[in-house]
C-alpha cells in the first residue's frame, strides 16, 4: 500500500470531493501490520514518566494496543463516543482548506498507508502510525478536541488574511511538538514527539534544545525546520489555557501586528522569554558540522 510519495496536487481516482478515501483496511498486509505492531511496541515503552496524562488516557481509552493498524470504523465508533471526532483517511497531504474544514467539523484526516520497514525511524511525509498515534489519543482529550476544532474553524480566516504561516506555527509548536507542564514535571503531547523514539528523549532529556514557557505571540513568530529535531519547545501550563487563548483572541489584529514583525529564528531566544531551560545547542552545532 505504501508509495513513494503522497504528496498530492488534486484527489486521485477514487477520492471523495473532501479528499477522503476508504480506509481498504483488509488491503493491508501482514508486513504493514507487523510494521505498525513494531513501531507501537518500541514507542509505547518510552512514554510512562514522558507522555503526558492526557495522551496517555487516550491510548488506553481507544485500545489502540491490539495488534495491527487499527480500523478506522472501529476507532471512529470509540473517539465519537468520547469527544464526537472520527478519523478519515486520506490519500495524503490535503490542501490547507480540505484540512482545515475537516477539523472544523470534528474530522481528523489520516494517511492510509504505512512507511517501509526500512523508515522506521523517519519518514517525510505523515503515516498512519504518526497520524493516529500520535495525534488520535489526545483526540480523546475533551478539552483538547475543542482546541483542534476551534483550531480549524480558524484556519480558513487566516488564509484569507494572508496568515497561513503564523497559524501554522501554532500548529507545530503544539499539536505537532508541543510540551506540558504537569505536577511531576514537563510532559510531551505533540503528535511529532510522542510518536518519534528519539524525539521522546530529545525533548525532555537534553540540555541541547530551550525550553520556553508558551506565549501565543512569540510561539507564531518562531520559524521551524520539519527535518530535524527541533531547538525551541514551547511549554503550556495546560489544555485548558490553550483552548482559552484560542477561543478568546480575536486573530484578526494579532495578524495584522504579526505580518509587521520580524521573524525569530528557530533556536533564538528572546529578552521577554519565559525560559525554563536555556539549552547548550549542542546538537544544532554538532549537526552544521557534519
């Protein structure tokens, strides 16, 4: 099932008029399932004492130990229980506003196929192993589910307004890479963490990359590289002060100031920064001179 690239410039044969597809789950073969029961019992070692309370709840919620990649009716039957989310499949990466509008209404949209036994440690483009283990669980989250979809119902504003790429650091440095602070300590929920075995330890291990405590302006300023382990983290204090943020803040204006402001680089660090670690950036070194 799986293809070299799924990045997509309009439906293929087959798609809905929204991007969506059949799961096909019976297509899968015994390799691919073996590939998900891999990557699962490697990851699901690493999170106790690193994945935050929330994802975790979420994955014991929705069973998503049994073996083999999951079926996306029986998953949907479980999320729609616990939040009213159901999870699609797609052929691949969709454009800005088919994402957008399937967040708004409580869909989240996962890629069908699943990366080569030779990619177990990185693949470009999302799978349905990073796709719905690492985002799905917090999907079970009730607080967190209402942050994805205010999230979407945002998303097609801002391409009106010109600011894709400012939202869009929103979602990288939350959904994607975000951090929590709980009672024992930070804790990761983004999906590129939690579903990454050497970014699980990165993150919360290292003295490499800053710490930073979130601040929504800062957080949409701040560029980011999709290759790489990242040199800023962004902590949230919690869920609920996330959706609050993001239900409360009128965009509109912040755009317009953010479209007027430099950007921050991506290991930079501000003199109004909240730091919780300032990091040595060892790794970032260590990499320009390879």
């Amino acid at each position: 099932m799986a293809e070299e690239t799924h990045v997509l410039d309009r439906p293929p044969e087959g798609a809905s008029h929204d991007w969506t597809i059949p799961q096909n789950w019976g297509a899968y073969t015994p390799e691919e399932h073996a590939t998900w029961d891999t990557l699962f019992e490697r990851q699901v070692k690493l999170l106790p004492g690193r994945a935050s309370k929330a994802y975790l709840k979420g994955l014991e919620a929705l069973k998503l130990s049994e073996s083999g990649i999951p079926n996306f009716e029986e998953l949907s039957e479980r999320l729609m229980k616990l939040t009213g989310w159901q999870v699609v499949a797609v052929p691949g990466l969709v454009p800005d506003d088919v994402f957008f509008d399937h967040m708004a209404n409580r869909r989240f949209v996962a890629g069908n196929f699943i990366r080569r036994p030779d990619q177990l440690d990185y693949i470009q483009e999302p799978d349905v192993f990073h796709d719905v283990f690492g985002h799905v669980p917090m999907l079970a989250d009730p607080v967190f589910a209402d942050y994805l979809e205010a999230y979407g119902r945002g998303g097609n504003r801002a391409l009106e307004l010109g600011a894709l790429k400012q939202l869009g650091r929103l979602y990288w440095y939350t959904v994607e890479f975000g951090l929590v602070q709980e009672d024992e300590g930070l804790r990761i929920y983004g999906s590129g963490i939690v579903s990454s075995s050497a970014e699980s330890r990165f993150a919360l291990e290292s003295d490499s990359p800053n710490r930073i405590r979130f601040n929504l302006k800062r957080v949409m300023r701040t560029e980011y590289r999709i290759d790489d382990f990242q040199q800023n983290y962004f902590v949230i204090p919690n869920f609920d002060e996330l959706l609050r943020l993001t239900v409360e803040t009128d965009f509109a204006p912040l755009y317009h100031e953010l479209l007027q402001m430099p950007d921050i680089s991506v290991a930079a660090i501000q003199p109004e920064d909240d730091v919780i670690t300032r990091g040595t950036q060892q790794y970032a070194l260590s990499k320009a001179h390879d």
